[in-house]
C-alpha cells in the first residue's frame, strides 16, 4: 500500500524518490523499509549506520505534518553533513519533504519525498498536498496493520470528520481509549495538561459524551455497525 501511495505522490509532486518506514517504538529505529528509485545497497547503509547519524528525520518525525526539510536545516547546511553526502547524495536525493503517520500518538509509517539536484525545493504548496492525503494514509495504515494484528479496526481518526474532530482531538480521544494516564498521553503528543483538559472538553462536547469509560463503548459500537 504504501508503494503505491508513493507511485502517485512521485507523479503528483513531479518528485524522483521515494522510501517509506515503519517506526519500531521498542528496537527505537526504522524498519519495513519500501522504495522506488533508490538502491537497495544505500537503504541497508541507512538502516546499520546513518538512520542513527540523522540530522533531519528526528526533527521531522515529531511533527504532525507535512515538512520540506529545507524548513528544519538549510539546504546549504545539510548538504556540508556526512548524511548529505555519504547517504543522500549516492542516489541522487536533494530536496526532500516528509511526512509522518501516527495512530494513539505511536508512528505507524511514513513518506519520504525526494527530488534531484535538477528540481526545485518542495514548496508550503507540495506540502499541504501531502498534508491533504495524510487522513486516508492513517486509515489505511491503520487497516493494514488491523489484518496483521486481528486489532479492532476503527479509530477516532477514522471517523473524525463525522463528529467534527479535529485530527489533535481524535488522536487524543484513541489514546484515551487505551487507558493511559493525562500524564503519558501529554508526553506522547508533547503538549501541555492544560492542552489535553481542552481537547478532553470538545472531545466530550462534540461527541456527546461525558466519561472517558464511554469512548471505549462509542467505538465498539461503530465498529459493530460497520
């Protein structure tokens, strides 16, 4: 799925490469790895060596959107580092923009764009296309790692939309149903208490509901609809 994702994202963005990873929280580095238009070779040098020598990924994987990594280090910068030239630079990679996907606040996969020296830098335009497409990535991520799994499938991010979420207030409602504490969720998705308390209060409005205990109970439902 995620090839194909990235068949079309190359079309669509006038891009040349493309790699995609899963996160493994417990190992902490980047597995499952599908490519188009990069060597095998340089993939397994990035999985040994530079995935733990990145300058750029760890900034980009916190971030809930798409990002052109000319936005987190400067080109010229990036282009003096031994990832840039050792890593990048043996396939062609330039200009890159990133995109991570993330269920109940863990990464589930994401999307590494590249174009070559001969193209343009990604634009805030590229970037909300891609941002455009990250809600139906999610789900199908989502989906694919149900079948493997045998997980209940339905998220709150699968059905925001209908109850007018947005995607912060449906990521905290799914991390909600998994039981953890204002404390942890606040350390997953890197915001305040005082945050969280806001997202709870239009989480419960919206919704309709009023205890944490029914959310659970809402998404069994829905799910026994589908």
């Amino acid at each position: 799925m995620r090839q194909r994702v990235g068949t079309k994202l190359l079309e669509l963005l006038k891009a040349d490469y493309f790699a995609s990873y899963i996160w493994d929280e417990d190992r902490q580095e980047f597995v499952s790895c599908v490519q188009i238009n990069m060597s095998d070779d340089n993939l397994r040098s990035y999985e040994s060596y530079f995935q733990f020598r990145d300058p750029i990924t760890p900034t980009l994987q916190k971030r809930r959107k798409a990002t052109p990594v000319s936005e987190i280090m400067r080109h010229d910068k990036l282009v003096r580092t031994e990832f840039y030239n050792d890593f990048l630079a043996q396939d062609g990679l330039c200009f890159g923009l990133n995109f991570f996907a993330y269920d109940r606040g863990d990464n589930i996969g994401d999307l590494r764009i590249w174009r070559g020296a001969d193209r343009e830098d990604f634009s805030q335009r590229d970037a909300e296309i891609v941002d455009a497409i990250g809600p139906s990535l999610v789900n199908a991520l989502i989906r694919a790692r149900a079948q493997e799994t045998s997980m209940p499938s339905l998220r709150f991010v699968q059905i925001a939309d209908a109850l007018d979420f947005t995607r912060r207030e449906a990521e905290v409602a799914d991390l909600l149903v998994t039981g953890l504490s204002d404390d942890e969720i606040c350390q997953k998705l890197g915001f305040s208490k005082p945050t969280l308390r806001s997202h709870i209060s239009a989480i419960f409005r919206k919704s309709g509901l009023n205890r944490r205990t029914q959310l659970a109970q809402f998404l069994a439902e829905q799910n026994h609809h589908l």
